[in-house]
C-alpha cells in the first residue's frame, strides 16, 4: 500500500523572495546551457558534458555583469544544468529508435 503526505508551505514575504530569486536563475542556468549545447548541435561539434558546462557557468557567474548570481546558491544553477544534460541525452536516445523524426543540425539553422 503507497501513502502519500500532502504539505502546504506558508513562506513568509522573505522566503517567498528567494524562492522566485532561486527559481529565476534556475531558469537562467538551464536556458544558458541550452544555448551553449544549441549553438554545438547546430555547428556539428560535439556536446559538452555537464561538468565542462558547470565549470563554465562558474567563470560565467562570477563575471560583473552577472554578479547578481553571487547571492544564489551554486547547487540550484548546478542542478539546472544537471537537469539539461539529462534531456538532452533523453532526446538523443529516442532519435536512435525507430519511428522518430530525426533531427539534424540544418533543421535548427
């Protein structure tokens, strides 16, 4: 027999800031990386793994136009990029089996 609990967070005005501070570079990190990976798929290179992703993003971050990143945990922007990858190579997977549309690289230009 499967149980479930069902919790209701009531984050004050504080908390409820840095969710949508955490969920915002979330997003940014991932739409980042989704570039990045694009920009290779469409130019034929080869794509980078999470971790060359990850230690780029860090550089990235740490940049003054961007410092605004400092103030947010590098484990959600890590996750984010993480999460990527993870789709990405999902994607690729299933181009492999039959009856997919396959996607090339002139499709996206």
């Amino acid at each position: 027999m499967i149980r479930s609990v069902r919790i209701r967070l009531l984050p004050n005005n504080k908390q409820r800031t840095k969710l949508f501070q955490f969920a915002g570079a979330s997003r940014f990190a991932y739409n980042w990386a989704l570039d990045k990976q694009m920009d290779n798929f469409r130019e034929g290179r080869k794509l980078q793994s999470d971790y060359d992703l990850r230690k780029e993003f860090t550089v990235f971050r740490n940049s003054e136009e961007y410092s605004w990143l400092l103030g947010i945990s590098n484990n959600v922007t890590k996750q984010a990029i993480k999460d990527l990858c993870i789709a990405y190579k999902n994607f690729f997977r299933k181009q492999r089996q039959k009856g997919y549309v396959k996607y090339s690289p002139k499709k996206l230009a």
